[in-house]
C-alpha cells in the first residue's frame, strides 16, 4: 500500500465502490482488502461508525446475525 489510510479515507473508498459497483458494502470492503493487500481481520480500526452500521444492517438481512429490535419510526 502506497499511502497512509485513515478512517475517513478508507471508508470513502468503500463508499466509492458501493456507488460505482453497486454491491454490497461486505463486498466493497473485501474488495479494497484484495486490492490493497490488507486482512480483513485488520480492516475494521479503518471503519467509521457509519460503514459498521451498513455492513451490520446487511448482515442482518442476510441473516448472518440475529436481527436487533428497532423502533418504528
């Protein structure tokens, strides 16, 4: 890897493949993790509270974990 990575850097990234690749933000992760050469154990000091969020949401639908009480708003 070339340049130093922050979590508003790399989570632009991820953001920016969802958007140009339309996929899942589990598999935009993945992605830069390939592309970058980084384990994706690591990955997760380079996320914002915000991508966390999405790739939770994901997994509950895919029902890769259980589904957490929300409130109907």
């Amino acid at each position: 890897m070339t340049e130093f990575l922050t979590k508003a850097k790399f989570s632009k990234k991820v953001q920016a493949v969802v958007f140009d690749h339309r996929c899942s933000y589990m598999d935009a992760v993945l992605h830069l993790c390939e592309q970058n050469q980084i384990d994706p154990i690591d990955v997760k000091k380079f996320l914002t509270k915000a991508v966390k969020q999405k790739i939770e949401a994901e997994a509950q639908q895919l029902n890769f974990i259980p589904k957490t009480e929300t409130l109907p708003v």
